[in-house]
C-alpha cells in the first residue's frame, strides 16, 4: 500500500512539474464608446509560455458573429511571448457590449476567456 501511495505521489509531482502555463498580461478590455457602422475596432491580448514545453493555442470560439480572432499558427516556446488579436465589428448592434473569447490551449487550465466590452453609439451629425 505504502509502495502505491508514493507511486501516485510521484505521478502527480511528474505531471505537475510538466504542466503548461499561459500567462495574459490583461484578461479584459473596454474599447469604450464606438461608432455604429464605423470602424472595426481590435486589441491585441499578449500572453507568455510560463511553462516546460511549447505552448500551442489550439483555437477560439466566440458566440457573436460580430467578432474575429486570429491566433498564433506556431508554437510558442518557453519563455517567450505570443499575441491573439480580437477584433469587434460595431455593424450589428447598438448598445452596451460584454463579450467572451474562449481560448483553448495544451495549458493545464486548457481554457481562457479573454473579455472585451464597450458602447456602440450612433454618430453624432
């Protein structure tokens, strides 16, 4: 039994000392007020490989067609630093915005959600 025990120890420290960490500089951000029909607006989310292996962003996965993604194709080596840039289209809605950006990774919480909020206005003539 005591032989099993430190097994299962010893599984758990091999896996934690192997986890995959992605660390943002920022988790939120407000565009403020936007211009209805004006120009696509986009703020680039900046992250780090805080673990032992190559940091893959696998994709992401929003629910407004009102916004796009563009992930890093590569992989991203330890230590070093990527980009997900999201871009929020003020053409389909007027009114206060809260959105998420699900970003799924080989990291050990394998899932991020990046927000992005703000208030589409009509132009002032």
């Amino acid at each position: 039994m005591k032989k099993l025990l430190a097994l299962l120890i010893a599984l758990i420290g091999a896996t934690t000392l192997s986890a995959q960490k992605i660390e943002f500089e920022q988790l939120n951000h407000s565009f403020g007020e936007i211009a209805y029909r004006g120009e696509a607006q986009s703020v680039v989310f900046r992250f780090t490989n805080r673990g032992d292996k190559p940091l893959v962003v696998i994709r992401s996965k929003v629910d407004c067609s009102c916004i796009s993604v563009k992930i890093p194709r590569k992989p991203i080596a330890v230590g070093e630093a990527g980009e997900i840039v999201v871009t929020y289209n003020p053409n389909k809605e007027l009114g206060a915005f809260n959105k998420g950006v699900e970003i799924y990774t080989n990291s050990t919480s394998g899932r991020t959600i990046l927000f992005i909020e703000g208030n589409v206005i009509r132009k002032r003539r």
